[in-house]
C-alpha cells in the first residue's frame, strides 16, 4: 500500500521557514499571499498500513510540536519511473 | 571519573568534549553501532548533525544501538550530558522535556554568549554559584526551546531550568530564555550552548569547564 505522511508544525508554533516564504512572495510580486506553512511530505509503501500511526508518533513526526496527516493511496508504485 | 563520548556519523564536536573531559577525568569515545557503554561514570552525547539531521535534528540517532544503552543507563540514575546536538538528541528520546526547534532568526548562529546560572545545586553546575553569569559559545540553527506553556511552568516550579540566556542573548528565540534544562531526576542535562568550547583561555573564556568540574564533584559525591 502506498501511502502518504503530510507533517506541519503545529498551529500557534513559529513557524520560521513558513515566514520566510511568506515574505518572500511579495518580493516576486505575487501579493495576497498569508498563514504559509512550509511542512514535510513523506511516502512510502508498507505492507502493514495499521502501523503507519505508530510510524509517525515515533519517528515521521514529533507530536509535541507537529501535526501529521496520512493518506493511503493507491496501490504499490514502487518501481514506477 | 570516566566519561565517555558518543560518536554518530555526523558528529563534529566529539573531540572537544572528549578534550574538555579529559581536564577532570578519563574520556573515551564510544561508537554509535556499539551498545557497551564500558562502564563509564557519566555520557556525554556531542554536537554535530548525527545522521547528517535528517527528518529532524535528533530524530535518527535517537534510535541508534549505543542511545538504547544510554536511555537504560540514564533511566538507572547514569549522568549524561548532551551538548547542542545531543541535547537535540535527548529531547528526541524523551530523556528531557520538550524540543529545540529552528531559530527564530533563521539563521545559523555562532555567538558567544552570557548565560545565567539559574540552578547552581545541579550535578551540572555544582560548582557554580546560582545567578552566576558563564560565557560560552553557541552555534546552531535548531536551538529554539520549545515546550507547551503548562510544562515550562512545571519546570520552573521542579526547577528544571538549569541555563537562561541572559538579556539580549536569546537570539535563537527560546521560550523564557532557557538554554539548559535538566530531567526531574537531575542525572539528564542538556544545553544548546557549548562548554566543551570553552576551557581553555586561548579561546577566550574557561567558563565551560565548569560544567566539566561539577559532573566530576558530583560523580565524588555519588561514590563517597
């Protein structure tokens, strides 16, 4: 199963690469822009998706300062171009 | 007193603490892949980017063979020290509360900086006096303390903060200005800032062997 981890820092928490990217926009000329969060996106196949949660609390993510979503998607791609 | 020093792929800052070390006592270097601590009094875990820092600062070591023996060693009333990275690391293992997150400044950072001796009756900082001002280097870009509002009041009430930046110092953006904090057991301690780099007035400031002196009174305290 191939599956997907988002990570965020969680709501409240400085978010210092988030900001960067915020303030950066502007100076491409692109305005209107607000609340940017720079996370991390993991994926993966496992054969034991029940574990994915596990995963995440004890490695993926730190639950004290990141959120995490998972998403399973389609079947395995490993080996897809 | 015999202190060993952990070394992970990544680690930079093992040669000067096992140097600072060895001012008090003995100090080795133990490997990442070996689970014997060869019975050394205190551990000491270094700076650097262990397994280059990838996912998070501290997130892999964590889980390597000699951190399960240190996280046993540490539970059984063992000192260990961890300095900027290791202190990553600690807070990764869940040896120490909370988590050093990227610098407010987004900057990596090498300053020398005043810190304040909140707690001098520590086994860290035995031999300071409490309120006393060190000088000693940081550089970092994940030094950030970070912990939820109702565990840093829990610390400051156990008094768990050992280390505060002193005014105008907090430039990785800390929460209450802490640099240094220490487990509810005390044997745990960790600290963004760097003693190991500061024993020898060559470089400016001896203000770190202090840390160095206490672990190696209170190892005499714990054997007397």
């Amino acid at each position: 199963m191939r599956a997907r981890v988002l990570v965020r820092p969680k709501a409240g928490i400085l978010d210092p690469q988030g900001i960067a990217v915020e303030q950066a926009l502007p100076a491409l000329g692109f305005s209107g822009v607000s609340h940017v969060h720079v996370g991390r996106l993991v994926e993966l196949d496992v054969e034991v998706p029940a574990q994915l949660d596990e995963m995440c609390r004890k490695l993926l993510a730190n639950p004290l300062v990141e959120d995490y979503e998972v998403q399973l998607l389609e079947g395995p791609v490993a080996g897809a171009p | 007193m015999r202190f060993g020093v952990l070394r992970f792929p990544g680690s930079c800052d093992e040669a000067d603490a096992q140097l600072a070390a060895a001012r008090v006592g003995e100090a080795s270097i133990l490997w990442h892949q070996d689970r014997d601590l060869q019975g050394v009094d205190a551990v000491i875990v270094p700076g650097g980017f262990s397994y280059g820092d990838y996912l998070r600062a501290g997130a892999i070591a964590r889980f390597s063979p000699v951190m399960e023996s240190v996280i046993d060693f540490a539970r059984g009333g063992g000192f260990v020290l961890g300095i900027c990275n290791g202190f990553q690391v600690l807070c990764e293992a869940g040896l120490l509360p909370g988590a050093l997150l990227p610098n407010a400044n987004r900057r990596f950072t090498f300053r020398q900086l005043d810190l304040e001796v909140v707690q001098g009756d520590t086994a860290f900082t035995r031999a300071c006096e409490p309120g006393e001002t060190l000088s000693i280097p940081a550089k970092h870009e994940s030094g950030r303390y970070y912990a939820p509002e109702a565990m840093l009041d829990e610390l400051e009430d156990a008094g768990q903060v050992v280390l505060r930046y002193k005014p105008e110092q907090n430039f990785n953006g800390s929460l209450r200005d802490i640099a240094g904090v220490c487990n509810e057991a005390g044997n745990v301690f960790g600290l963004m800032p760097h003693p190991e780099h500061a024993v020898d007035a060559l470089t400016g400031s001896t203000d770190g062997l202090r840390i160095f002196e206490s672990m190696a009174l209170s190892m005499r305290v714990a054997h007397a």
